[in-house]
C-alpha cells in the first residue's frame, strides 16, 4: 500500500494566510501556493489516517469495525493538527474564509468517502476489502473536485487505476522528481502566463507499501494487480492540485 509522505508545515507559514481583497500580486500567489499545500496536507492526513486502521479495515473475525465518519472526522482533524498546528474545530481569525469552505467542503468529501464504505469495511468473514488509503485518497479527490473550483488528484507514472494517469504536467514533473533524492518539498508552479497554479506533493513507498507494491515484481498482490518491484523510499506519485488565478 502506499502511505503518504507526511508534510509539516511550520507555525508562523500556516497561521499567516490572508486571502487577497482585490488585485492578482505576487503575494496573493504565494498565499494561493499555501492554501494548495494545506488541501494536499488534508488529503494525506486522511490517508494516513485509513493506513492506520488498515488491520482493523481488513479484520475478517469483525463485523462493526467502529471505524464511522465520525471517528474518522475526529482522527483526521487530530493528525491535520500535529501537522500543521490549525485547528479546524476552531479554525484561527488569520486562515481566511475561501481556505476554511475549502477545507471543510474537502472534510465532507472525506467524512462521505468513509461513510460510503461502511458497508464493505464492516463485513465479517472478508479480509481484504479494497479500502486503502489510495482507494480513498482517489474517491475523495474526485468527490471534492466535482464540487469546487480547485482539482484535487493522486497520480503516479504506473497507475493500477487509470483516472489516476498522469497529464503532460503531472508526467513530466513526476520524471524529474523519480530522479532526486526524496523530500517532502511540494513542486509549485504557476503556468500559462500565471493563470494556473500547479502544485504536485510527492509521494513515497514505506515498508508497509511493499506488501503490495514490492517484490517479486509482477507477482499479482492481494488486489490482484502485478506487483512493481518498488523499494523503501523510491517515489510512488503525487498529490496533484490545480487553482486557477481567477478564484481567490
């Protein structure tokens, strides 16, 4: 399975956004640029939230894991938090409007992906049921994305899922970023003559990716996809997001 990356943002950046009153500066890029990377921070607190219920998800003696919407919201929100030190359940003055009905429209999206799921996770007598954190980041986004102005995507090179497959844009940086040294850095770029944020967040294997996407390569996993060969630490794909200048 792959787990995210995690992505920490300091104090002073977080609590600092301001969303512009008027005019497209530099410094309301800049602020756009930091909300793309709290939506890219949720979305992979969300992950690592479902990586960590993994067992329990995919516990056969089982029948009503306990894993609601509910607890989810409680978890995610808690992780969100030692991430980037905002407090959703009370978000500060300083985190402006448009980033709050952003975040919150991707915490539904989120709380709905959960609850759509109760019925496969709480079977009993099944193990693997196919809720990972990739099945979840990818409906999320989707769900999130239908809804707003701002596009939420997880991409790779190799997609198992080919909604997932990258674009041009997405392709070529995640080329390059196959060839650097890890790092939780997001790639930010403003494109087509400033009209278009790009923002993509790698995405790392971890040990506990390798059950799935190890070796040996082209073995079919649990899933029932072949097996890529990956290793610890060899990037596994992005989250994508895209903001157009003409939202702010």
């Amino acid at each position: 399975m792959i787990v995210p990356s995690k992505v920490f943002l300091p104090l002073g950046l977080a609590l600092v956004l301001l969303w512009p009153q008027s005019g497209w500066t530099q410094t309301s890029q800049k602020r756009t640029e930091q909300t793309a990377e709290l939506l890219a921070t949720f979305l992979n607190a969300g992950r690592v939230i479902v990586e960590r219920n993994q067992s329990l998800i995919n516990d056969p003696r089982k029948g009503n894991k306990g894993f609601t919407s509910e607890v989810f919201e409680r978890l995610v929100l808690d992780e969100f938090f030692q991430q980037t030190h905002i407090d959703l359940k009370h978000p500060p003055p300083s985190l402006p409007s448009p980033s709050k009905e952003l975040l919150a429209a991707l915490l539904l999206a989120s709380k709905e992906v959960v609850e759509d799921a109760q019925f496969v996770i709480n079977q009993r007598g099944i193990g693997y049921k196919n809720f990972i954190p990739a099945t979840f980041g990818s409906q999320t986004a989707r769900k999130f994305s239908n809804r707003s102005h701002v596009t939420i995507k997880q991409t790779t090179l190799n997609p198992r899922n080919l909604k997932n497959t990258p674009d041009a844009y997405e392709e070529m940086v995640l080329k390059r970023l196959a060839t650097q040294p890890a790092s939780t850095t997001p790639v930010v770029e403003w494109i087509d003559g400033g009209r278009l944020l790009r923002t993509l967040m790698p995405i790392y294997y971890s040990e506990e990716c390798l059950t799935c996407h190890g070796n040996p390569k082209g073995i079919l996993d649990i899933s029932g996809y072949p097996r890529e060969g990956a290793q610890v630490g060899e990037l596994a794909g992005a989250i994508s997001i895209q903001i157009p200048s003409d939202h702010r």
